[in-house]
C-alpha cells in the first residue's frame, strides 16, 4: 500500500525534462549506454537504458525509473518494519514519512543515483534479514549477489560490508566462516563484474565529466576511487563539528524534528529486542552518516538516503511502541496523532513545491534558446550543471552539432573532439576567427576579455595567450 502510493505521488510530480547536471549526464549515458563520472553506477546506465526502450524522451525514462525504484524502497521497508515490529499502521506510517521527506521525494522524481542506489541497500538488507530469521545458503547468496550489484549502483556501498557480515557471523550456528565466504565470494565475483563495465566501455565511449579514464588498470583504479574529486583531505576538527551540525539539523529537518525523537525512542526499542539486527542497522547508519558527514562535496547530505531508510525504521519501531502499550489508550491515540501529523505535514510543505516543478520546462527552454542564439562554429564553455544538459539535447536529439561543448573546468576533461587540459588552453589553441562563448567569467582571470553578451547567459570572450 505505501508502495502504491508512494508511486502515485512521484508519477504526479514527476519532473517531464531532463534536469541539471549531474541527472543530465545520468539520462546521456543511459541513453548512449556510455560511462558516468567516477567512481561510475553502471547499474543505473543498465536500468536507464532498459527503459529508453519504452520512452521517446530518454530523461523522461529515467525519471520514472527514479520514481519506481524509490516506491519499491518504501515497500521494503514498509515489509521490514511489519515483520520486525508486527503493527501495519507503525509500518505504514513510516514508510510514508520516508517516502515525503524532502531529500527521498526530490530525487525520486528527477534523474539521480542515490535513490535508485537505497533500493538495491534496501533490498540487500530485507534479504539478508529473511536469511536471518531462517537461514538459507539460496537467500544468503541472493543477498550478497544484490549486494554485490549495489556496488555498480554507488561504490561506497562497500563501507556496509562490517555490518552485513556482523548479521551473518552472529546468525551461523555451525560453518560460520563458510558463509562469510560464501557471501564475500559471490558480493565480490558480482560487483567486480558490475564495475568493469566502466573500464570496457570507456574504450568505446570516451566518458565526460572525468579527469581519468579508466581505460586502463591505473586510470580504473583512480576512476573508482574518484581520486579527481580529493575528497579525502584531512579538515580540522572545527569543520567535522561544523558539519556535523549542519547535517544534524538537515537530518532532523526532513523528519521534522518529532520523527527523530520517534527514532531515538525506536532504536532504544531495538536494542532490547532485536540487539543483532540493531547492531547491523547501526553500523550502516553510523558509517553512512559519519562518511558523508565529513565528505567535502557541498551536497554531501543527498548522499546519506541508507541512513534515512534505517532511520525510518526506528520509526517504525517507536510508534510500535506508542501503539503497543497494554491498556493506556492516551499512548495509543498519540500515535496516530503523531504519525497522521508527521506524513500529513511533510506532504502540505513540500507538495506545492514538487508540483510546480512537474509543470516547469526549465531546463528544455534554456536549451533551446542557447541553441538559438549562439552563432555557427561556435565554442560553447559552461559549468558542468549547463554543460551536460546542451550535450544531451545535443546527443540525443542532434541538436546543433556544430556547436563545440566545452566544460568550464581548470583540469582535464575528454570530449570526442578531443581532450582539453584547461578550458582557456582550448580556446587558446583556436583561429582567432572561432567564436567562444562563455557563461561566466570568473572575476580575476587573466587574458579573458568579454566581446560581447547576447543574452543574460552567454558571452563572447576572447582569450590573450600571452597572459599566461
């Protein structure tokens, strides 16, 4: 039921164009059945190209693949928490709080990974929990083979590995190392298959967006350990702090604050019950949340969605336990206050938001009308969220192919024309005759000087070689 309606909600706010760069890209490579940027989801590429087949519109066909792998998590979950907590409206209450808090319903009506991502986490974790409850060398192995796919879907899944062998070492009464084995060998045989599309097709089709190509073994491994992004840096501790709060208050926003005391008082719940599927779920919430929580991308809180699905189902497990109190009616009616509440209120905040979206073209009119204005021959040079949108429209709808697309990046990048160390070594390398057209001009930027600007977007520049 909370599947069901989950997916209605997402089909009718759906977003009907391709999005902003990164889902931009995502909707290109599925559509080329190419090579997304490191560490690579060639999982969603399969997936996204499977259902082009079936839309005109490729950014279209991987939108709904947004929304129906992301209702099929809310589903899990709703199973999971009926099983564990055996109340259905505690189950369907927060499966439904999931499904509306506003990081899970932005992106499951536009291209991205992270929620096509949590269903495959999600569906590793129900069925290494079936195996649990009744152990089965099958169900071990089909969990660790959707396991081992979840790694083509987003690679740091790899940090849950601690918690799913804590499940099963704690579970095996007799040949427990064997089925550790028995999960490693058949998560690592799958994954490392999922993951060397990457570097076989990235031979065929140059991948955008990538500082290595891994197209061979040391650019596959600096490709998979996303090595260009060098998010690794040590910070200081002020900044862990800092973040941590941020992300606190994010956290405790998108369950607007009542949901998380339920958490708090559902893991306590947990922990006395069911302490080993605890440890496991904690293990993947700590991990998850601490990682990204110091991760040094600026949109490191739309990557934690595995810590939002377990988080739910403490939920679950605190409303369980409002509802399952012997004879105290007053608990009983606080519950469904709180949960009627809780799924009503993040409907009403962020509905007319999604809805308006559904009805905006935005970035389909922006493409369009840069087509339009820019000259012939033109180089056209834009931040990596305009750049991938005109390349799709460029590629899959053979768009002004005479325009040349340029990332406005200070560090390499691939194109099938070529490849360009630095953006204004490319434009430096031109006839003076080739028009160049930028988005922005960083202020300070030596040799760049602006010709003219043809609208609130595009400038023509040209480049002094002799300044740098």
């Amino acid at each position: 039921m909370a599947a069901l309606a989950s997916l209605a909600i997402y089909l009718l706010t759906l977003v009907p164009e391709v999005n902003w760069g990164d889902s931009a890209e995502l909707s290109l490579q599925a559509y080329q059945l190419g090579v997304t940027h490191p560490p690579g989801c060639p999982v969603h590429t399969f997936l996204g190209k499977l259902l082009t087949l079936f839309f005109q519109e490729p950014a279209l066909a991987t939108n709904v693949m947004s929304a129906v792998c992301t209702s099929v998590t809310v589903g899990l979950l709703g199973w999971i928490a009926l099983r564990t907590t055996g109340n259905p409206f505690a189950a369907l209450a927060a499966a439904l709080t999931f499904a509306l808090s506003p990081f899970i319903w932005e992106k499951a009506v536009v291209t991205e990974i992270y929620n096509v991502n949590i269903c495959f986490v999600a569906l590793a974790i129900a069925l290494t929990l079936a195996w649990y409850r009744k152990p089965s060398i099958g169900v071990l192995c089909v969990a660790a083979v959707v396991f081992g796919i979840s790694l083509g879907t987003y690679l740091a899944n790899l940090l849950f590995l601690p918690a799913f062998l804590f499940l099963v070492l704690h579970r095996s009464q007799h040949h427990r190392w064997m089925s550790v084995g028995v999960f490693l060998l058949a998560a690592g045989i799958v994954g490392s298959l999922v993951l060397s599309w990457s570097h076989f097709r990235s031979r065929v089709i140059v991948p955008v967006g990538t500082l290595y190509i891994p197209d061979t073994p040391a650019g596959f491994i600096r490709y998979l350990t996303g090595a260009q992004y060098q998010t690794t840096t040590i910070h200081t501790p002020a900044f862990y702090l800092k973040r941590l709060m941020e992300h606190g208050q994010l956290f405790a926003k998108n369950f607007l604050g009542v949901g998380v005391m339920l958490g708090l008082v559902g893991l306590w719940q947990q922990w006395t019950k069911h302490r080993a599927i605890c440890i496991c779920l904690l293990i993947i919430f700590v991990i998850n949340f601490g990682y990204f929580t110091s991760y040094a991308a600026l949109d490191y809180f739309y990557m934690a969605t595995p810590s939002y699905f377990v988080f739910a189902l403490w939920i679950a497990y605190g409303l369980a336990f409002l509802f399952d109190q012997p004879g105290r009616l007053a608990f009983k009616i606080i519950g469904v206050i709180v949960s009627i509440a809780l799924v009503a209120g993040l409907f009403a905040w962020k509905s007319p938001v999604r809805l308006a979206r559904s009805r905006s073209t935005q970035v389909t009119d922006f493409a369009l009308s840069s087509f339009e204005s820019l000259p012939e021959d033109a180089v056209v040079v834009s931040a990596w969220r305009r750049f991938v949108p005109l390349l799709y429209f460029q590629e899959t709808r053979s768009l002004r192919q005479d325009l040349i697309l340029i990332e406005r990046k200070d560090e390499t990048r691939h194109y099938k024309h070529g490849t360009a160390t630095r953006w204004q070594d490319y434009v430096e390398s031109l006839p003076d005759s080739a028009p160049v057209f930028i988005d922005r001009i960083e202020p300070g930027t030596p040799g760049v000087h602006s010709v003219r600007s043809i609208d609130n977007t595009w400038h023509q520049i040209t480049v002094d070689a002799a300044s740098h």
